[in-house]
C-alpha cells in the first residue's frame, strides 16, 4: 500500500491543568480534557496542549518521562500534564 494511502493512527492524550503552591501542584482547581492528534510527535502534542491551556507564546520548562509530560509555565503558578495514551 502506498505510503500517502495508509491512514494515521489517531494518538489521544490525556491533559490536567492544576494551579501551584511552593512549585508543587496544589488542586484548589482542576481542568480535565481529552485531546487527539494525528501528529505522533511529542512535540505536536506539547503544541496542542499548550494551545489548549491558553500558554502559546509562553516560555515553559517541559519535562518528558516515556509517556508522561509535566510543563511548567514561567512566571505563572500552573502546571499542565499530559498523559498520553499509546
């Protein structure tokens, strides 16, 4: 089958935005969702996910475990995790 026939697997990920205190996350509130992509770039999903936060344009510290994302917006006390599911 030619490569521009087969279809994309969708990729769906998981996302939580949580407020901070002390650098650690706090849960006084919570916002829970779940994205898709059919980009399977870790780098498409940080995009997606940062676009849904409302963090574009923001500098953000990210750290990436397997299948697990934390980012860190600077000067704003929030965290954004991302779970994504293979």
């Amino acid at each position: 089958m030619p490569a521009n026939n087969r279809r994309k697997k969708m990729i769906t990920f998981n996302i939580e935005i949580t407020d901070t205190f002390n650098g650690e996350s706090n849960y006084s509130w919570v916002k829970r969702d779940q994205l898709t992509t059919k980009k399977p770039s870790r780098r498409a999903i940080v995009q997606k996910a940062k676009a849904w936060a409302g963090f574009t344009g923001i500098r953000c510290d990210v750290d990436r475990h397997d299948s697990f994302i934390i980012i860190k917006p600077r000067g704003l006390c929030q965290i954004l995790f991302i779970n994504i599911e293979y």
